[in-house]
C-alpha cells in the first residue's frame, strides 16, 4: 500500500490526512519495554492477520521461509503454552 505525498499548504488549515497504518507496540500493558521475542511474536501476528491466515504470503512478506514461520509459531506456543498466535 503506498501512501500519497501530501503538499503542505500555505496557510495553517485543518487538512484530511490518511489513516495511520497499524503499529506494533514496544511497550506491554504495565508501560514496560516488551523483549525482542514479544515484538517478534507481534510482527508475525501482524503479518499473518494481514495477509487473511494466509501463511505463505506471510512469511513472503516477512522475508522468511515457511518452514522458519512454522518454527516461530510453534516456538511462541511452546514458551506460552498455549498458542498465542492464532492461524485460520
């Protein structure tokens, strides 16, 4: 999805701007930075929300293969013990 570029107008004028794009939070629910492994748990959510469940677009777009987006998945599940990212 690309954004368009938006001139600046000359007068300060109250002006439509696009809807920001969904963000991935650094911080948790108690304002404390998340580790490395959440965040990563939270992009792969994102990704795979995204692209509708669909795993092979999700790892495309991650940059991954599948069998490593498989092995992420499982490895966040196996940390929580019970899934935490939601496929389907």
């Amino acid at each position: 999805m690309r954004y368009q570029h938006h001139p600046i107008p000359s007068t300060i004028e109250c002006i439509a701007l696009p809807a920001l794009p969904p963000t991935i939070h650094l911080l948790n629910e108690e304002g404390e930075l998340k580790t490395i492994e959440e965040v990563v748990e939270d992009t792969i959510r994102f990704h795979i929300e995204h692209h509708d469940g669909c795993l092979s677009s999700s790892s495309r777009s991650l940059g991954i293969s599948r069998s490593t987006l498989y092995r992420k998945i499982y490895a966040s599940m196996k940390r929580s013990r019970a899934p935490q990212i939601y496929i389907g």
